[in-house]
C-alpha cells in the first residue's frame, strides 16, 4: 500500500536506473541498521511460511530475490527482514565492471516490464566475496557468476574468468548459480553454446565441489536447444536449474513498436515474459522429471502468476520486475497466497 500510493509515484519520475540506485541506497541502509530491518520487518515481514529443503538447505520459505537487483552484495540482511525466504547475488565477474554505457534500464508501464542492458556492471569478486565473508544471514545466500563483460576475454581465458569466479564464491555461497544467458555482453550468449558449455563445466568441475551448483538458462532457449544443454549439465551433476533469465526478443508486447525502437537493445523482463518463461520452466520439468529442484523466475508479480510458475514444476520462485511495480509488499501476498508444492 505506501509502496503503491506514496513511494512508486515519486520513484517512477525518475530514470529506471536512478530509482533502482535509490532502492539500493535504502536497502543498504537498512542492511547495517538493525533498527531499519525492524522497521523494514514489520512493514512488510511476517505472512505464511511454507519452508522447503534443498541441496541440504534450509528456505524459510519459496520466494527468493533474483540476480541483478543486488549486484555487489550490499543488501541481503535487508532482503531478509523484508521476509524474502533466500537472496542471489550477482552477477559477479572476475574483474570489475562499470558495465554498459548509461542509460540502459527502461521501464515499458503498459506491459509491467523493464528492458536493461546493464552488461554486468559490478565490483568484482573479489570485493564482492569479501564484503559477504562475515555475513550473518539465516537465509540461504546465492551467488550469480558470469564472465566479465570485456570482450577481448574469450576462449580458454574466458573459462578461467569464469572459473575464478566461482572459486571464489562457494566459500561463501550457499549455492552458486552459473549464469550462461546474460544477454547483455558485447559477445552475446556464446556460453549457451553446447561445446563451450561443456569446456566450462569440465573446468569447473561441480560434482567435484560441496557447493551446490546451479545453471540459469534465458527464456529465448527453444525446446531443442534446452535438451542439449539439460543433457550437458546433468552429465556433470548440476544440482538445480534457474529459469529465466531475460529475453532478448520482443514479444507479448503492448508498448508501441516506436517505443521499442527507441530503447534499443537488451534483456526483456516481467509480465511479457511470464508465459514464456512458464514454458521453459515446464520443459525443463518434464526433462528432468522432477529429479532436481528449478527455481522459477520471469514475470511473477502476482499470486496467479507465481502459481502458474509452481505448477509448470517450480520449486523455488525469484522475483525483480514484479518489486519495481508491485513494491516489497509482493511478498507477503505470494507467500499467504501461493500453493506450493
Ligand atoms: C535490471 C536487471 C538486471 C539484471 N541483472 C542480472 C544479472 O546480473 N544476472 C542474472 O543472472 N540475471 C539478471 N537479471 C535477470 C533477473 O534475475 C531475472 O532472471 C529476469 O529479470 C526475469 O525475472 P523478472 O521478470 O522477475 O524480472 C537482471 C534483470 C534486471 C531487470
């Protein structure tokens, strides 16, 4: 309610990308004040908890915070008191990023999207991994890894990137999420390239690791394509799959095409993405026959969307876009209204 009729009319004067930097300064804030988490804690905290396990953790309920909100791990104490049941980090790089040339983060209000193109701006993980080290969350903290957007990293050195990421962050991740679909770089999605994936997975050698290792896929990967990659992964033991990342496509859309135009390039988010991402969340369900755990992400911004999520075969849910335009009171509403299984 104060999200929808006090806050959200300010915050959406100003540019996508400056309200988001004002929501990070606030949660911020709030992540070292114990005070402010309180506050955060009984304004939108509380509602039903339906705790799940998985790869041995504990999730105090199904709706996780889903990567890019919190690029460099400055917010999740806050996440928690705001009552999300798990929080992923990330994307991490190797190195250090300033990411894309400004702007790069639009909002399409007629659909409930957003379209970024951040290109994996971050503060590296090192830094990230070193501000999260003494963390004191009682939730599960995820930690999303891509390689550093420079495009003049590629082959064996992009695999090392990649690499040196994820050494880093499973020692202080409770799962890390291997992000093949970012949209967003100079050189596209070549991670979703069966062969490269199969070199970085060999490299990374998850089944070797005690952390639990997951891989998200974008929503644009068709049927055939999935099942090649599914194939891969579960080859080297992937422990759970996230599913989706945004759309480079432009489909589903209410926004005029001048519009689109306009803004150009980069990853779809949101309702016009929710059908589509119910999909490949159904796919990969019925390929893995339910034998691991999918968080599902695209699109939930309501109890009717998050349930259409869970019944495609999501255990787990992340929302984004669905906090831009429904407010951290989303939720509570899916945690009192959603029937998980
Ligand atoms: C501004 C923005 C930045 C994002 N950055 C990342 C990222 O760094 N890594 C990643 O895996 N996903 C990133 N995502 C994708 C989200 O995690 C999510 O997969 C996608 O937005 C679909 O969920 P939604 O419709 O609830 O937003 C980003 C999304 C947005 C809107």
């Amino acid at each position: 309610m104060i999200y929808k009729s006090l806050l959200k009319p300010i915050i959406f004067q100003k540019d996508a990308e400056e309200a988001h930097d004002l929501a990070l300064k606030i949660s911020s804030a709030t992540n070292t004040s114990p005070l402010l988490q309180e506050l955060a804690s009984i304004l939108y905290g509380g509602g039903k908890n339906v705790e799940k396990q998985f790869w041995g953790l504990n999730f105090r309920n199904p709706i996780g915070l889903a990567a890019g909100f919190d690029k460099n791990g400055t917010t999740p104490k806050a996440m928690e008191a705001l009552g999300f049941g798990f929080v992923e980090i990330g994307s991490i790089t190797a190195q250090s990023s300033h990411g894309n040339p400004k702007p790069r983060a639009f909002r399409l209000p007629e659909d409930k999207s957003l379209i970024n193109r951040m290109g994996l701006n971050n503060e590296g993980a090192d830094k990230i991994v070193e501000r999260l080290k003494h963390h004191n969350l009682s939730i599960p903290l995820g930690i999303n890894i891509a390689k550093t957007n420079d495009s003049s990293i590629h082959g064996n050195a992009a695999i090392s990137d990649y690499v040196y990421s994820y050494e880093k962050a499973r020692t202080v991740a409770d799962y890390v999420t291997i992000n093949i679909s970012c949209p967003n770089t100079g050189e596209g999605k070549t991670f979703e390239d069966p062969d490269i994936l199969k070199s970085l997975l060999d490299e990374i050698n998850p089944s070797g690791n005690s952390v639990p290792t997951l891989v998200k896929f974008s929503v644009d990967t068709e049927i055939k394509a999935l099942r090649k990659l599914v194939e891969i992964c579960e080859s080297f033991n992937i422990d759970g799959y996230v599913a989706t990342n945004t759309s480079s496509q432009r489909e589903y859309l209410n926004t005029k095409s001048s519009i689109l135009s306009s803004i150009g390039n980069g990853g779809l988010s949101g309702s016009a993405i929710s059908v589509k991402s119910d999909e490949v969340v159904s796919n990969l369900y019925a390929m893995l026959k339910g034998s691991k755990p999918i968080i599902g992400v695209g699109g939930v911004d309501s109890i009717e969307s998050a349930q259409r999520k869970v019944d495609a075969g999501a255990d787990l849910l992340q929302i984004y876009t669905g906090l831009v335009y429904e407010g951290p009171g989303l939720i509570r509403k899916l945690k009192n209204g959603v029937n998980f299984r």
